[in-house]
C-alpha cells in the first residue's frame, strides 16, 4: 500500500522547473518545488495472500485499487 507522491505530477513539475533553467534561470534563485498531490495505491491480491484485511471504507479512499 504505497503512499506518495502521484509520479506524473512530479514529472510535470520537473518539466516546468526544467524549462525555467533552460530559458536562462539560474537554479539557485528558483524556488524550491515540493509534491502537491499525493496518492494511495491498494494492492487487495498482496493483502490477501498475507491475511490482511482491507476495510471497505480505506478501499473507497484510495486513489487506485488493483485486485
């Protein structure tokens, strides 16, 4: 059940943050970028197998849930 970072809003922030060094922006007077939006990944098949029981309410929460 990881929790993070969602990757394709990092890879976007990473681009931008790119794009502004690329048009001549000096690293050290950007600012610092953090994550915004996290998600939650349920992997139920891997509770299972180690007898862990998921409650439906964390199942409806999580942003992705893979069976």
């Amino acid at each position: 059940m990881p929790y993070g970072p969602n990757g394709n809003e990092l890879h976007r922030q990473s681009a931008t943050y790119l794009d502004r060094i690329l048009r001549g922006g000096k690293p050290e007077n950007l600012p610092v970028q953090e994550a915004i939006k996290f998600e939650t990944i349920l992997n139920l098949k891997a509770a299972q197998q180690i007898e862990l029981t998921i409650s439906p309410q964390m199942a409806a929460r999580a942003d992705e849930v893979n069976e």
